[in-house]
C-alpha cells in the first residue's frame, strides 16, 4: 500500500506535531515507511511500500512557494514539459507530479484540463495560500479531502481522513441498492471525494469543485459510406498508443486475460507493439481468473488462444469463490466494493505476480462503457419518424438471434418509450431490494435500481445519453478490485482520454452490429487478435459461482446477518435481509442475487472493519495449477442477453 496525505493550515500556521502523530498512528499507516516534508503552514506525508520504493505510487513537489503531493502517471508528458518551461532542464531526473506543479504555477489552472493520463494531486501555494487539487477524467487515482475550519486535508486515501466509525449512509445505501454511487462522497461522514475530472481550488473553508471535462461535449458525428476502414484505422492508432503508454520501462508489466474481446486485444496490442521493436517490452505474464461452479465463466478455450498465438504465459486462477477462507483474515481495503468478498482470489494474484517481478497490472476494464454501446437506437429511430426501418432491422435481428420478433421489440423498441413510471412496474429488478430502509431509498433517489435506470433519457437521443452517463459512472466499476489496486500500478488501456472521445463521436452502428458488439473494436485488431477471440460472441460470467458461493458459505453469511452492522446504522432492515439471502439460495432470479451479495459484500467489509471475525472457520490450504480442473456442483445459469443478437 502507498498514501499521500497534504495538510494545510488555511491561517498559515504551522502543523502541530500532534496532529503529525495522530496520522501517523492511523490504522493504513502501519508497515509503510512514513516520511514528512515540510513547508511551514503546509506538510506532505508519504506512506510508502517497496512498491513505491520501485517507482510507482505517490511522491511529494517543491518548487518555489509550491508545495504538492500526488500519484500522476502522464500521457502527454512532452507537451507538460513545454507548459511547464523545462525544456533546458534535466527532464528525466524530474517526476511527472514536478512537471505538473510547474505546469499549473506558469499556466494556472486551466492547464490541468489538457493534461492526460492516472493522476489525483493536491498542491498548495504559500504566497496565495490557495490550495488546488485535481482528479484524472475517469477517476482511476483516488482523491479525497476534509475541510474542517482550521486544517485542510487531502489524501489518496479516504480511511486516513475519517472520524473513527461514524459512516455517511448515503453511498452505502447506493451501494447496496445497485446504483452509481455520488462521485463527490465516500463511506467516511466528514470526508468528501473529489469527483473524477474535476478540480477543487480555494482557500480553507471556501473551497469550489469545478468540472473540467464532460462525455457531454462529444456528439456523435456519421460517417460516410466506404469510409468506415478510416474509422478502424484510427481506433487502432489511438489504442496502440494508449498500451504504448502504459507498458513503458522494464519488463514487469502483467496483464489480465479473460479471454474477452477487451483484456485480449491488451494483450494482443502489447505483445505486437514489443515484436514490432516500438515498445522495449510487452507483458511479461497474464492472469486468467476461472470461477469454481461456473461453466460458463470458464474462458479457458479463448485465453489460451491468445496465449499461444503470442507465445505469452498465462497463470490459471482455478477454483476460487466468493467469500472463500485463505486462512487469513480479509484486508482492510479504503472502501467497500461488490468484489471486496474476493480477497481470497486477489491475495493469491498480487502474490503470484509480485513474486515474479511484476509491479505492473494492466486491464480490459473501461471499453464496456463506451464499445458495448445499447440497442436503444430503436426508440431514437422511431422518435425521428423512422419506424419501417427500425422494425425492419428488429425484424433482421430477430432472425440471426432466433429469438422472438416480439420479445426483442418489446424490450428495446417498446419499454424504453414508456413513461418512468409505466417502466418501473415492468422491467424485473427496477425496484430497490426490499430490505432496504424505504425512508432512505427515497430520501437518496435510489428506489429505482439500475435496471430501471437503464431506458431512461430523452426521447430523442436514448442511446447517446446511457453511453455518456455509463462513461460518468466509471468511477464505481473502479472501485472493484482495491485490494489490487493497493499493492499493484493498475492501469487500464482503455482509459486513455483521446480513444473515449473518438470514440464517443462514432454513430451507434459502428458499435452494435447482430452477434458483433464493439464492432469497431473488432475491425480494429484484425490481424492481431485470433479469430477465434475476435468473432466470439456474448461473454461468458460468474452468475453461477456467485449462487453456488452463497451456497457454500450458507454457516458465515448467517453469522454476518445475525447482527448486521448496516441495520445497526439504519440502512436496512435487518431481519428482511436475512429473508432475502434465503430466497437468494432457491431462485435463479439474477437481480435477486446480485442484489443480495452486494448488501453481503458492503456488511463483510464493515463487520472487517469493526474488527469482528468474518468467515473465519478451518480451512485447508490447497496448491492450485494451471492443470487442475475446476469442481461442477450444480449447472450453469446462462445470462438471456440481448448481446448476443
């Protein structure tokens, strides 16, 4: 683990060196290697593993009256070093958060609008006691801060912040209820976040958050007949360049590898980039992740398939479950997450890849937001007066899906231009889990789940609208995996800025094509990604594992829901919870389920946190191989998904 924490007396004072202790003793400081740098009314602390110690995570800036502490991994560092005028300077001895302070002193702070890359810094001027602190677009570095009358606080870590136990409710509830969580809000009361893509300047006790950049500003723009490859060529130039930036230095950059589309065309595009001589080199490794009860999350047939063809290695991840007892207690990650259950699973990974070198993790995560696109072109069509044409390609969809006319026009013709309220008696899972305290549900506008969210947006302009707000809402799939994100430099290739704007200027038939969603993907990896992988269609998932874990770990979940800690705070009711993970055991109702394991992910994280013993029992550690063959308890539970036509 790796944190930076700025304190700032907003009456330029100096820090007490109590205040220094109390931070020190902080829980996520133990086992870091903790350093101060002072600057009088401001100070900088850095907790640092050997991680850090290998040139990742967080640094401290001085420059001048400038002092500044951050986690910033540029894209575009020739044209900060040109704002930042050190041109004539040793630029290499130099980390990019130098350049970035240097930048925003000589430009001010507009500049951080057109930097690109991971970042969250806080930097303070001592001449203007002003403090300005920013966020990359799609909230990859985590940033939050606390603004208390006489101590100014930002941290990458929000737990270093808080008041002992005193939770805000409100992203809990979110959280269990399946909604994006407030981008400005973490589980802290007292501890705001800084949400993705935007900046907070002020003074202590006046501090502004000022939004610099939005999807909003894209439009999606057509493109002419027989022009399409131009298209393709383009996407494949931006993506080439966003992996070259993320696998520059030594050899210790590892990869997952689902056997998706997304995590192998990383994959694809490193290991080509490093044969065509452009990178020093590609991955040194992937991971591939096959769940325990789960057919069809077994993925194996296509991430070998792109192992072989570039002659990558790839470690099996075989068996693992939510829940599942290592032997160790669960970590204490900065937050809860839905996938927090699956330390188990993580522990062994970051072991696994540490333990060969890697420093590195890169992901397919980010794609889904902006390629997976929707079908809710239909109802855009048929609000522009195009109704023959829709029903035409409804009808031509149907056929090479061999589903139902009806079913497929019901749902994505039909339903979406149906009022909110016609919608929501309608659409499976559109109603918050009823163990939810319904005062709060309605207080935090979250009796609507995202299922239901799912149809909303203007008549006109349905489809651009999801895609735009699904891009706004990354911030919550990012969260997932913060046990990784601890002790690995996660990066993710499709978060580089340039694509997603490219991207989201494509019209809707350059993403859904009948059995070929993210078409322009796709194209794009022709002659890099195989075949086998690239005319895939659907995806395989984890439904199965999920109930067959709730399954397994009937005697823990039990014991975590016989004194939940969120009943105690009010969230839910407690007894209504405990009724839900039993209906949970005898249905296949996937939104049922979902629902239930994340209440049961945010109650473990707490229950860790409280310092209670969480699925705790006699456990027999097991070696697992790439050989070993997974254990089938029960049948698979297929998604029926409209991807798949």
């Amino acid at each position: 683990m790796n944190l930076f924490l700025l304190l700032v007396d907003p009456d330029g004072g100096p820090i007490p060196e109590e205040t220094r202790r109390r931070y020190e003793r902080a829980r996520c400081c133990t086992d870091l290697e903790l350093a101060w740098h002072d600057a009088g009314s401001a100070v900088v602390l850095l907790g640092r593993d050997d991680l850090a110690r290998a040139g990742f995570g967080p640094v401290v800036a001085r420059w001048e009256t400038y002092l500044a502490g951050g986690n910033v991994r540029l894209d575009n560092r020739p044209d900060v070093v040109r704002w930042a005028g050190c041109r004539d300077l040793g630029r290499a001895d130099m980390s990019d958060l130098d350049l970035v302070v240097r930048a925003v002193a000589r430009r001010g702070e507009g500049v951080i609008a057109d930097i690109l890359g991971d970042f969250a810094f806080a930097i303070w001027d001592a001449a203007t006691r002003r403090v300005v602190a920013a966020r990359d677009a799609f909230g990859v570095k985590r940033l939050s801060y606390r603004d208390d009358p006489h101590l100014l606080a930002f941290s990458s870590r929000a737990e270093l912040l808080a008041d002992g136990d005193a939770y805000d409710i409100q992203p809990l509830v979110e959280m269990i209820a399946l909604c994006n969580p407030s981008p400005d809000r973490t589980v802290y009361a007292g501890v705001r976040a800084v949400p993705p893509a935007s900046v907070v300047r002020g003074r202590g006790g006046s501090l502004a958050v000022l939004e610099y950049w939005s999807p909003e500003r894209f439009e999606p723009r057509p493109v002419a007949r027989g022009r399409e490859q131009d298209c393709y060529d383009a996407f494949r130039a931006l993506f080439a360049e966003s992996v070259r930036q993320r696998l520059m230095g030594e050899g210790d950059v590892w990869s997952q590898l689902s056997g998706g589309l997304d995590s192998s065309s990383v994959v694809s595009m490193a290991q080509w980039l490093a044969q065509r001589g452009e990178v020093p080199h590609g991955v040194a490794g992937t991971v591939s992740w096959v769940y325990r009860w789960s057919t069809d999350g077994d993925e194996r047939e296509y991430s070998d398939a792109v192992a072989r063809h570039w002659g990558v290695r790839n470690e099996v991840m075989l068996n693992d479950w939510f829940w599942e007892d290592d032997g160790e207690p669960p970590p204490l990650t900065d937050e809860p997450d839905p996938e927090y259950v699956t330390w188990a699973r993580e522990r062994r990974t970051v072991r696994l890849i540490r333990a060969n070198g890697g420093r590195v993790l890169l992901t397919g995560l980010g794609s889904d937001q902006y390629l997976l696109g929707n079908m809710l072109f239909f109802p855009d069509w048929i609000s522009e007066g195009r109704v023959a044409l829709a029903l035409r390609e409804i009808l031509r969809r149907a056929a090479l899906g061999r589903v139902s006319f009806w079913e497929l026009a019901y749902k994505n013709a039909l339903l979406p231009l149906l009022p909110a309220i016609a919608r929501d008696r309608l659409v499976p899972g559109a109603k918050a889990p009823s163990w939810i305290n319904p005062d709060l549900a309605a207080r935090f506008g979250v009796a609507r789940t995202a299922e239901a969210g799912g149809y909303d947006g203007p008549a006109r302009g349905k489809y651009h609208y999801l895609v735009r707000r699904d891009i706004q809402s990354l911030h919550r799939n990012l969260r997932r995996n913060l046990f990784i994100d601890d002790h690995l430099d996660v990066r993710h290739p499709f978060l580089y800025r340039p694509l997603v704007e490219f991207a989201l200027r494509l019209p809707a038939e350059m993403c859904v094509q009948p059995h070929a969603r993210k078409w322009v993907l796709r194209e794009a990896m022709k002659g890099l990604l195989p075949e086998v992988v690239r005319t895939r269609v659907g995806k395989g998932s984890n439904f199965g594992g999920v109930r067959q874990s709730l399954l397994h770990e009937r005697e823990p979940i039990l014991a975590l829901l016989a004194n939940p800690i969120l009943a105690q705070i009010g969230c839910i009711d407690g007894a209504a919870a405990h009724r839900g993970f039993e209906l949970a055991l005898h249905t296949t109702d996937e939104s049922h389920i979902c629902a239930i394991a994340y209440t049961l992910a945010v109650e473990t994280w707490l229950q860790a946190r409280s310092g209670r013993r969480v699925v705790e029992r006699n456990v027999t550690v097991i070696t697992r191989t790439n050989h070993d063959q997974p254990s089938i308890d029960g049948p698979p539970n297929r998604r029926l998904y409209e991807a798949a036509i």
